[in-house]
C-alpha cells in the first residue's frame, strides 16, 4: 500500500437542522481499493459528494498528497484526478454515448463548435479499451443495459485520468454477471495504479475486491480496517451495530 | 426493396418525421379540398411565410428552454412589452433602430430575471413564468391606457420595415428571418458544446453537474434567449401590423408550447429538435389558414390544435418505446 492520495479530516456535513456527517476522517491511499460501507443513511454518498464538489463541507479540511486542496466543484475535483460514478446519476439516458463521454469536457473546434467525428473515434476506442464493444457511438444511452452504462461511465472517468475512481454503488442495478464484470474490472484498476473507493451495502460485492474497509454509521465512521484483520461477517456485525 | 425499407426506417426513426409527414399530409388535403384548390394560391401561401415567424420565432425559443428542462408561459407577455417599449420610445422621437435595439436587452434582461428567480430560488419556471405573464401584461396595459400605440418607422426609415417585414424575390423578409434563426439555434443545439450542455442539463440535471456543466447558468441563457427572441419577434410583428397593442400575442404562450410539444419536443425536457418546432409552427398557421379556407367556423381551430397535440405526443410515446 503506498502514500496517503487523499485524506479527509473532520469532515461535518448539515442539511436542516439534521447532521448527515459529524466529523468524518477518510484516507484513500494509493493502489488501494477502499470500501466504504454502512447502513443507508450512514452519510457513504454526501462524504463522496463532498470529495467530488458536489456538496461544500460545513467544516473540515481535504488534503490531496499531503497539500490542502479546496473543492468546491465538480471540475475542482476532476483536476485533481478525482472522478466519481453517482449513482443512477452518471449518464444522460437521451443523450448518444459519444456526447456523455465527453459531456462537461466536450471536443471543439473554433468558437467552440463540436469536433463530433474525433468525438466518436475516440468513443469507440475509449470503450473498446476496456472491452466494451458497441455498435455505434450514436446509440442512445437508454438502449443500452446496466453493465454497458456502468462501462461507460468507467470509461469516460479512465479516458479523463482518473486517479481515484469513486463508485457509487456501482453493482447495484446490474444482473450477476454484469457485477462480476465490474467487479473484475475494478481490480484491474488497482492494478493499473488507480485507486478506488467503492461505496456499497452489498458487503458480497465489495468484500472480494476491497484491500480495506471504512466503516459509517449515522454520520460517524465507527470503524476503519484492513481486509486481512476481519472477514464478512465480522464487518457485518460491525455495521450493525 | 429492402433498401427503400431501410430509409423509411431510417427516416422514421428521425424524431420530427413524424410531424413531417402529417404536415405534408394537411397540406395535400388542404389543396385538394379547399374551393378551387385556393390553398394552393400564390398569395395564400405568402400569407402563410408572413404570419408563421411570429409564432415560430418564439417557439424556438420555448423549445430551447423546454429542451433544457423549464417553461416560459410569459413569452407573449414579453413579446407585447418590448414591442409597446419600442413604439412608445420611437412616439417620443428616439431612433427607431435604437429603440428596437433597446427591446431586443429588455426581452434579454426579462428572460434573465425569469431564469436567476427560477434557479436562484428553486422555484417551478412555470410559477415564475405564470407570474411574470400576469405583472408584465398588466405593466403594458398601464403603459399603453389600454390603447394601441401606433408604429409607422417605414416613414423615416424606410429601410427598417423593409429589413424586417419586406421581400426578397416575393419571400417575406420575417419568413428569412424565421429560418436564420431556426438555422443559427440548430447549429447551437446540433453542433455547439453550448447544445450539449442544454440536452445534458435537461435530460439529467444530477448528471450534467457531476461532469462540471454550470447547470443553472445553463438555464439561465436559455431563459435569457427566448427573452431575445420573443423581443425580436415583438419587433418584426409590431413593424407588419404598424401598431402595438395592449393585448398583443395573449395566449401566444401556449400555441407555441403546442408547436414545440407538436413538433416532437418533450415535456421533461432532454429531447427535442429545432427543425420540429420549424414543422410545428407552420403546420399550426397550416391549420388555422386551412380551416378558413375550406369555410369551416373559426372555433374549429383551437379543437383540431388540441386533438393534434394529444395525437402528436401519443405517436412520439409510442415510437420511442420501440
């Protein structure tokens, strides 16, 4: 495991009168496949929002190879090399793959009209990189399944250089063998140099691929521990608790 | 065979071929059924170029903005007050070229007020739009005493009327300018990162801000266009009928929701094209023309716009599941 990329410090969050993170730590370090696990509403999604400029914390600091950063955009946090695969929210359905590859990062020619043909040669080979091969760069999103969307949008975050690929329930809507497919890929990442947060409550997907284990529960991280130290049901009896 | 098969598909799978079809199919039975084949006569067919822009203009505007996911009912409200503007500013003797101009960043800063109310507040387009129709219809009646004012630039500058309501080889000047604009915005929407943006923010808002796109400033141009073009459309109208008046371009609002909603734009925004709107328009001013011709009550008009809009949206439903 090697240095601290991104560490997160006492990170409190408030919507209304409620506390959705009440001074959160969270390090990613790199090469490392981090889990961040809890029961729904243990505040996994507004911690990621806040790393990925979503959400502006209340308070607490962010520290990007041990220098303070400020993120206070998504296109803050895409420069920093930090790309992020919300939930249900990565794609616009209506909209061809080629345009949300490079949706927000659009290829131009002068005045900023759209290079469509290097936008689609370069979407076909951006996905056939990563083993997704389709059709046509034209096809809408919506006809496609949820394993090829998730593609996509690892795709476009690897294209962009990721260097930390947040997942947001990455797993979730996909049958079993489209999981695994994800499942594998992530791996590879790591093993390409990239890290990885993979946020989830399915501890089954995110056990056999995570190196270690950040552990939320009502706005609190209540645990943080190597995958060697524990097992399935362990963690488990941890969230639980 | 299966070639031809294969463009009929092709085609059809094009979103505004649809409504296409449908207007190509009324005017063929306008011309068939109308006395003496009227509808097909020279001057039937000018009226028809020179009224269409009105409408058209600011239904590419509406669906712009619907496109991106919001609603302007108070475009005919702008359109009135930026016209009555212009004429009260050239009664009182400013430069009618000035006075246009001065419409044109009034309808912007209209548009723009819409869009920062709507965003910065959160609030539905259609409860800001609603409002801002109510405050601006009634800002013209005062303004106006409920009375026409009335606009006659052609006497100073004849070259006004003729830039905007006059012939190019018997083609009416607005009807050109209906298609530049028509042109200008699909090279926005098909060919501009701007476009991207506004398909993006309209079909997944989440989804466009996660990839950085400044959704809400989005939003707000979009606003801020169909201000411009509704002004623009107040201009070329006020020009051609020589006045503006009080109750200028009421219920303008929702003919051009239909023409957008005709021509293949959806409601929740995200899809939609400017060639439909294009077709819808006209196919509106198709209808009412048509309707007159083949003697039929003027109350027709308003039923057959309606059952088509619910037709129009039934038949895009159902191809797109496909």
């Amino acid at each position: 495991m090697g240095e601290t990329l991104v560490e997160m410090k006492n990170i409190y969050k408030k919507f209304g009168e409620v506390y959705a993170l009440k001074g959160v730590d969270f390090v990613i370090k790199r090469n490392e496949i981090v889990g961040l696990v809890g029961d729904n509403g243990a505040g996994k999604s507004t911690l990621i929002k806040i790393l990925s400029g979503i959400y502006l914390a209340d308070k607490g600091e962010i520290y990007f190879k041990g220098r303070r950063v400020h993120i206070n955009s998504p296109k803050d946090a895409m420069k920093l090399g930090i790309e992020t695969i919300h939930q249900d929210q990565a794609l616009v359905n209506e909209m061809s793959v080629a345009r949300n590859i490079f949706m927000g990062r659009e290829l131009t020619k002068t005045l900023h009209l759209l290079d469509k043909k290097k936008m689609r040669e370069k979407s076909m080979e951006i996905l056939t990189d990563i083993g997704l091969h389709l059709k046509s760069p034209d096809i809408n999103v919506k006809s496609l399944s949820g394993g090829e969307r998730q593609g996509i949008a690892i795709a476009r975050a690897m294209h962009f250089n990721a260097k930390i690929l947040v997942m947001d329930e990455p797993t979730t809507a996909l049958s079993i063998r489209e999981a695994q497919k994800i499942l594998q890929f992530i791996k590879q990442l790591r093993n390409s140099g990239v890290s990885c947060v993979f946020i989830t409550h399915n501890l089954h997907h995110v056990y056999p691929v995570a190196d270690r284990f950040t552990i939320l529960s009502h706005g609190r991280k209540i645990n943080d521990i190597m995958k060697k130290d524990t097992s399935i049901e362990k963690l488990e009896q941890l969230i639980m608790k | 065979m299966k070639r031809i098969i294969k463009i009929i598909e092709k085609f059809y799978s094009y979103r505004p071929a649809t409504i296409f079809i449908i207007l190509i199919g009324l005017v063929t039975i306008f011309s068939v059924f109308s006395p003496n084949h009227t509808f097909l006569n020279l001057k039937v067919i000018t009226s028809i170029l020179r009224i269409t822009p009105i409408l058209g203009i600011v239904s590419i505007g509406v669906t712009i903005l619907m496109i991106c996911g919001e609603f302007d009912l108070s475009v005919g409200s702008i359109l009135a007050f930026c016209s009555m503007i212009m004429a009260i500013l050239f009664s009182n003797g400013m430069n009618v070229f000035l006075a246009a101009f001065i419409a044109l960043i009034i309808g912007a800063f209209v548009g723009m007020l819409n869009g920062i109310i709507t965003v910065k507040f959160g609030i539905p387009s259609f409860i800001t739009t609603l409002g801002m129709m109510m405050i601006l219809r009634g800002v013209v009646l005062l303004l106006s005493e409920g009375m026409p004012i009335s606009f006659h630039p052609e006497q100073k500058h004849h070259i006004f009327s003729s830039i905007f309501v006059g012939n190019i080889l018997g083609i009416p000047m607005q009807f050109i300018w209906f298609l530049r604009v028509a042109f200008l915005f699909w090279i926005v929407l098909e060919h501009h990162k701007f476009g991207n943006w506004v398909y993006a923010t309209g079909g997944n808002k989440e989804a466009a801000r996660a990839m950085g796109i400044p959704t809400n400033k989005t939003k707000i141009i979009c606003f801020i266009i169909v201000g411009i073009l509704c002004a623009f459309s107040g201009i070329i109208e006020t020009t051609r009928i020589y006045s503006s008046y009080p109750l200028q371009a009421e219920g303008m609002n929702l003919l051009a929701i239909s023409a957008t909603v005709i021509g293949g734009t959806a409601l929740s925004g995200g899809v939609g094209t400017i060639i439909g709107t294009v077709c819808g328009a006209i196919l509106i001013q198709v209808i009412d023309t048509g309707l007159l011709l083949l003697r039929a009550p003027a109350f027709w008009f308003r039923t057959f716009i309606g059952m088509l809009i619910i037709l129009v949206v039934i038949i895009n439903k159902y191809l797109r599941r496909r």
